[in-house]
C-alpha cells in the first residue's frame, strides 16, 4: 500500500509539472505569434509619431468673393474684415485696426491681401527681388516654394527694421495679377496661428 502511495504521489507531481510547463509554453507562443503594435505598424520603440495637427473647421466662417479682383477668402465671424478698394488691399484682423496699422496692436493677429493688376514680373521670385533692391528697407529671408490653391507661391519671411518688427508674405502671380497675402501675429497663440493657416488655406481664385 506504501508503495502504491508513494507511485500515486509521483504521478500527481509528474502531471503537474507536465501541466505547468505546457502552459508556460503555450503563453510563450502566443507572445511570438502576436506581435505588438508597434512592430506591426513597422515602428521601434523609439519611434516618435508624428503629432497630428488639430483641426480647426471653418464651418459658420463668412466668405469674401471679389469677381472684380478674383480671388474669394474664408474668415472666422467673430473677426473684423476691412476693405482698402481703393488701395487694392483688404485686412481680415482679430482685432479693428484701421488704415495703415498693419499688425501693430498688441494682441492682434492680422492676413493683408493685396491685389495689383498687370504686374510686369516673370514670377513671385523676381517680384521679390525687384521690391528688395527699391525697398531696401525691408528684409526677406527663408523663402520657399508653397503651393496656393494649386500654383505654385513663394512665402518668405519679412522683417521691417525700422518699425522692429515682422511677419510673413506670400506672394504669386496669376494670370498677370500679383497677389501678397501678408500675415502676422502679435501674439503667441497657437489657436489663433491656427486660424491665420486656415484663412490662407482659404484663399481661392474665381476665374
């Protein structure tokens, strides 16, 4: 009876070794089977995803449409637009400004479009080259090549020495007409830098 004991007790410990190791290596298995997500989407560890930009929508936004001049812009409602017809240029601003205050007041974001009929460049980049010589003044860095309602633009950086400040332009040349989408933020807000994207974002030509 000792030994048949003894026998049953060897058994139960043999299986339960048997069950132990089997489990272990069914888990191992699956670890190897299933990959994590991170492998799966081919990325290391290490790998930093890009963040996505929020986005802002434009819906219950106003619209401006200009036959005249060609050109139609989207801006937020609660944001001032000042028409200069007889300047050729046009202020959308967070803030009221008036004439001549381009992104002078503190707190103020500001995109000036302005418009100029039978330009007698080849292109953005001469235009640019032309107004540096003549307007010495002024100061245009960083410029690269930026797609505007599907043509090609050049943007560049601005700086304005004498009044100690800056900002950006974009500027492009269609169908003879010459178009300067000026922007600036006298603030840092990324909400409101957001905003300035979406209205050069929807700047569109009418003809």
């Amino acid at each position: 009876m000792k030994d048949t004991k003894n026998l049953m007790n060897t058994l139960v410990i043999a299986l339960t070794v048997v069950a132990i190791a089997g489990i272990a290596g069914y888990v191992i298995l699956q670890k190897k089977a299933v990959p994590s997500q991170s492998k799966q989407a081919g990325l290391n560890s290490s790998d930093k995803v890009p963040a996505i930009k929020p986005f802002l929508a434009t819906a219950g936004w106003k619209n401006y449409r200009n036959d005249n001049l060609g050109f139609e812009v989207k801006y937020p409602g609660g944001w001032f637009f000042e028409p200069h017809l007889n300047s050729g240029y046009f202020d959308i601003s967070s803030r009221k400004i008036g004439v001549g205050t381009f992104g002078a007041v503190k707190g103020q974001a500001t995109v000036r479009i302005s418009v100029y009929k039978g330009v007698p460049y080849k292109n953005a980049g001469d235009w640019f080259e032309n107004d540096q010589k003549k307007l010495g003044k002024y100061i245009y860095s960083d410029m690269q090549e930026i797609v505007l309602d599907g043509h090609k633009a050049l943007k560049a950086k601005t700086t304005y020495p004498d009044q100690g400040s800056g900002g950006n332009e974009i500027r492009i040349i269609y169908k003879g007409t010459g178009y300067i989408l000026g922007y600036k933020a006298n603030q840092e807000n990324s909400t409101v830098a957001t905003k300035l994207d979406l209205i050069i974002d929807s700047f569109k030509f009418t003809k």
